[in-house]
C-alpha cells in the first residue's frame, strides 16, 4: 500500500493528439484529487498544462499504418527502452499507458513483470480487429479504463479487471452546442454555410488526407459558391497544409484555425472528418459528417483483412450501423466527399434525425470521467 502521507507518482504515455486530450482531460480529475501528485513520461501540451514533465513529446509516437511504423520504428523502439529503464529506476506508483496500444502494451507488460502496477486507459479495440490482443492485455495491465459501455464484459471473459468509466471527451463538451457563440468566436455570419474540414492530427494523415479534402471544398464551393470553409490545424503542421491548400483549395475560402477543432465542430455545418477520435467529437458536437480516411496501400490491405466489423468511425461502431458515410481508400474522392457533404446540406429532416441520435449517444457516454476514473485508480493504489 502506498504510503498516505506520500503524494502519489504517476507515470503516463500518450502518444498523439488525441491520447493528449484524453490524457489532459483525466489529469484534470487526478489533480483535483491528489494537487501534489507527480506525474511525467510521454505527452503533449493539454497534459502539460496540468504539471506533467514530458521526457519525450507525444508527436514522437503519432505514426499510424504498418507501413509507416516501419520507417519510425527503431526510433520508437528506442525510445521504449529508454523510458522502461528510466520506469524501473524510479519505479512509479502506477503507470498508465492512454491508448496508443502498439507501444504501451508491451511497455506496461514490462513494468508489471517488475511490480510495477499498470492501467491502460482506452480499451484498444478488440471488439473491431486484432481481437487476440485481449491475451496480450491478461499478461500486461492490472486493470482497463473503458470509454464504451459493452467494453468491460469483453474484457471480464478473460479474467481482466475493467471499469467502464464514460468517455471524457462526453464530459467536456456541452450538450447544447455552442453554434452561435463559436461562429462569432470564428468571425463567421450566422447565415453563412459553413463545412468544417478535419484531416487529422498525424504527419500521415496530412499527407494521405489532407489533399482529398481540400480538394473537396474546391469541389464544393464551384458547385455553391459563397461556402465558407474552415480547417483546425494542430500544432507543427501548418508547413504541411498551407501548400496543400495552395495547390488544391482553388476557389474555396478556407480559414486555417491554430487548433480551435472544437469551435469549428460547434459552428459548422457539415463536416468532412478524418476517421479516428475526431468523429465522436464531431458526435457530441451533433454535427453531420462525412468520414474519410486514406493510408499506404499495403496498410491498408493489411489493416482491411483483420477488421471484424463493416463500419470503420467511432460514430457508426457505437450506433450499430452507417449512420453516416464512410468514404475509403479509393472511394475518398473530393467528388463523391463534395457529394456526400451536399446530401446532408439538401436534408434536413435528416439532419435533424441525426441529431437526436447524437444527443442520445451523448448522455449514454457522459458519466463524469475524472470521477470514475480517478476512484478505479485510487482502489489499484491502496490495493
């Protein structure tokens, strides 16, 4: 048992922008408990705002696609050793690796064949591929801090302790959208059509994405001009986007936002969305969307093959059917995205279908995360 008088030292990895804003979010909640606590590893901005020392920076692991870990991955690997030497010297209370599952597995795997306690918040998604992971899950964590509801059962069949503890994300947006209040923040007219362009948070995805998407607004505001567009970039990428937004945008107006994906969500109209955490964003935000993604080829048909289920966004898997469209690989036409954007814009009672949908799913996954989380935490400390 950990020492009461002794403030707890944490350990944490994220390895994107999407585990940093998850990661910041349940820092958040284990301040509130524990203000003195210590907490360090890999991760980014959010989490540094509430005291975390970052040895490396979260965009050191922000590679998705076998492909694309393979050019990086002697780095990667290096940099997992160096931080379990560092781990096992210092020897934290408990580790907590938030999703990016390739590396934090065997990382935790590591550290609790030494006794170091290990939690991995965001269950990886055995319910949609790569399902033998659960075995590697038994060997390697104490305990999993689920986001969706049906994940703890999964895991209680193979003997894993889990606590399904919401999704903080649920929290943290207002279940009124803040529309009005977010296209002034933007300096966007309240008649204005407004499309939201989210190409992802990832070097690759830029790459293999960003393109496609602005070249969709180019298709969409030769077809109703007067479109407003606007594009949140995450940090360290504007080098990236700026040509492509040269080279493709044509006609469109796109502003490029320093971050603010959450105000563009809030005051769009429809969104084209890179699959990953920004769909359930896009979710909660109770936007339309159309999900794109697109990755190296042989990624691709390696990644197809072990998939379970038909859908691919957060949204459809949550909903149990393609509520809204999916556009991969070759299908990811600025074409067929300008048409599947317009479907939205042309329906209304659609739209507002979707909506009510989307409030739903809402409630269902807002269940005060930091709280949940940070009691199921205190139980493994005291254990």
């Amino acid at each position: 048992m950990m020492n009461e008088e002794r403030s707890p030292r944490f350990a944490m990895v994220a390895g994107e922008a999407s585990g940093d804003l998850l990661a910041g979010l349940l820092l958040g909640g284990m301040t509130t408990r524990w203000p003195s606590l210590r907490v360090a590893g890999i991760g980014g901005p959010k989490m540094a705002k509430h005291g975390f020392d970052a040895w490396w920076p979260h965009e050191k692991l922000a590679v998705r696609g076998y492909v694309e870990v393979i050019r990086h991955y002697r780095e990667i690997v290096g940099i997992r050793d160096q931080l379990a030497q560092r781990l096992l010297r210092e020897k934290p209370d408990v580790f907590i690796g938030v999703d990016a599952p390739d590396f934090n597995l065997d990382l935790e795997a590591r550290l609790k064949a030494s006794g170091i306690k290990a939690i991995h918040f965001v269950s990886p998604s055995v319910w949609a591929w790569r399902g033998k992971r659960v075995e590697k899950m038994h060997k390697a964590v104490d305990h999993v801090l689920c986001l969706f509801p049906f994940e703890p059962a999964i895991y209680e069949k193979h003997g894993i302790a889990a606590t399904y503890v919401g999704h903080p994300l649920a929290d943290a947006i207002p279940l009124p959208v803040p529309r009005a209040a977010s296209r002034r923040a933007l300096g966007l007219g309240e008649q204005d059509i407004v499309v939201a362009l989210l190409p992802g948070s990832r070097r690759s995805e830029i790459q293999y994405i960003g393109a496609r998407l602005i070249a969709a607004a180019d298709e969409l505001s030769t077809r109703r001009p007067g479109m407003r567009f606007v594009l949140p970039v995450a940090p360290g990428l504007r080098p990236l986007i700026e040509p492509l937004v040269a080279q493709h945008a044509g006609a469109a107006k796109i502003d490029l936002l320093d971050g603010r994906s959450h105000e563009a969500l809030a005051a769009c109209d429809v969104t084209l969305v890179a699959s990953g955490t920004a769909t359930l964003e896009a979710a909660l935000f109770k936007r339309p969307m159309v999900i794109a993604y697109n990755m190296h080829w042989l990624s691709w048909q390696m990644m197809k093959r072990m998939k379970y289920q038909p859908w691919v966004g957060l949204p459809n898997i949550l909903l149990r059917e393609f509520a809204v469209p999916e556009l991969l690989q070759d299908d990811a036409t600025p074409a067929k995205l300008a048409d599947a954007a317009l479907a939205w814009l042309d329906d209304p009672v659609r739209s507002a279908a979707l909506v009510q949908r989307f409030d739903a799913l809402h409630r269902e996954l807002r269940r005060n995360t930091a709280q949940a989380a940070t009691d199921a935490i205190e139980k493994i400390l005291a254990a």
